[in-house]
C-alpha cells in the first residue's frame, strides 16, 4: 500500500511544516499586557486596522515568507 494510507484504508492528515510563527509578514501588537498577532499581508473586514488577525500556530499560507534569521541558521 501507500505511505499515505493506515492499515485500514483512510489517508491520514498532512502535518504542516512551516507556521505563521516563522513568517516575516506576522506583525506581533500590543494591547495593553496582551500581545496580538496580525498578517501583514492579509486583509481583513473585521478589525480595526484591516489586518488578519492570526495565531501564531497556523499553517503557513501562500504568502508565507521565511524570516532572515532562521534563514541564517540554516545556512550555517
């Protein structure tokens, strides 16, 4: 069988590698002593400064960009 398919036929889920933690367009703000996460990139209707507002363990979306710094780790 697939590697993609468990003993009893269903496929199992694909487990994302890059997050929104990672990205260079996540935008962190402070509210107060909270600190929220925004997509620089993405737009939205729903908040105030027409930003996603996103979680920093979502999957990375097509957008996604890989930060200078983990960049340079990989590198060396």
């Amino acid at each position: 069988m697939n590697d993609m398919f468990n003993n009893e036929g269903y496929i199992e889920p694909i487990k994302p590698i890059k997050f929104c933690r990672t990205c260079a367009h996540r935008q962190p703000w402070q509210c107060g002593s909270r600190t929220i996460q925004y997509c620089g990139i993405r737009k939205s209707n729903r908040t105030f400064n027409g930003l996603l507002k996103i979680k920093v363990t979502n999957p990375a979306c097509i957008a996604y960009k890989e930060l200078e710094e983990i960049k340079e780790r990989k590198e060396k």
